[in-house]
C-alpha cells in the first residue's frame, strides 16, 4: 500500500526542470533568467551560450533539461517549445568571516539560489482553410459603422480632450 499520485500541477503541454542551490545570488541568476523569459527553446538556448554570465552555463543546463522532460516524459513538441516560465528563488546563505587587523573579522556571505523553468508547447497554427473562413467573416461584418459613428458622431466631430488642455493650463500660469 502506498499512497496515491499527487495530481499533475501543469498543464499537459508543460514540462519542467528545477536547479536548487546554484552558487550566486538570486539577483544576479534573474538577470539571466530575464533574458530567457517568452522565447522560443533554440532562441533561449542560444541566447544562454553566448552569454558572458558565469551563471548562464548552469541556467543552460536547466532549460535543456526542462526540453528532454518535455520530449521524453510528455511526448511534447521540441520545435514548438517556449519558455513559460523562469522564476527565481533564493535558497541559502552560507557565513563565513574574514581576519581583520587588531583581531577583528568581518563577515562574508555566500548566496545560493534556486531556479524553475516551465516550457510550454504552442498551440498548432491554424491552417490555410480556416484562414480563409475567417477572412470570409471579417468580409461580412465590414458594413458594420465604426465606434464614432456608433456613438452619434460625424468624422470631424470626434470628442478631444488635448484641446480642453491647453485652456487649462493657460489659466494656471497667469
């Protein structure tokens, strides 16, 4: 007897990857993290070997893993990932100290941070048929009046605020 499967907490078209305890702050790991955030799998994943950040290496290693657990584990897409997702935690700080003249330390602190990465597969585009019926649609609701025409006004009678502003303004400055 064991207990049962906690349910999935992603969608079906998501997979991720989590990097605990990566040496540096958690800071420095979301500007990289930033950089990642709504591109495609290739994009990301070039992005990150040409970047100058140490961190980048380790975040590289994440996201391709996020990719592999896309692929073997839910049978996703590779050329229809993104990156969904890249949140960034802090873990723990380990102190150390530094000697100091005249018996005195100062402290050092060493960060560590943690990192998620949820990729998600793009929906299918549509074909060309729907995009024809679609274009048929728009067609047809053309002959509908525009939003100013709604409301009761002509072309040239369009309500504006920027002219009320100057009038304003005027009065204040005297």
């Amino acid at each position: 007897m064991g207990k049962q499967a906690a349910p999935r907490r992603l969608h079906e078209t998501e997979a991720l990857a989590y990097a605990r305890a990566l040496k540096g702050s958690a800071r420095k790991l979301n500007l990289v993290a930033q950089t990642i955030r709504g591109k495609t799998a290739n994009a990301a994943l070039s992005e990150l070997t040409f970047s100058k950040r140490r961190i980048a290496h380790e975040v590289r290693k994440v996201l391709q893993s996020a990719i592999a657990n896309a692929e073997n584990n839910h049978q996703l897409d590779v050329d229809r990932l993104y990156v969904k997702e890249a949140t960034v935690g802090r873990a723990f700080t380990m102190q150390r100290f530094h000697a100091r003249g005249r018996g005195r330390m100062s402290p050092i602190e060493k960060y560590y941070a943690n990192l998620l990465v949820v990729v998600r597969e793009r929906p299918e585009e549509r074909n060309v048929e729907t995009a024809n019926d679609d274009a048929a649609t728009e067609a047809k609701t053309e002959g509908k009046k525009p939003k100013a025409e709604a409301r009761g006004e002509t072309k040239g009678e369009t309500k504006s605020k920027s002219k009320a502003k100057p009038a304003a303004k005027a009065k204040g400055k005297k």
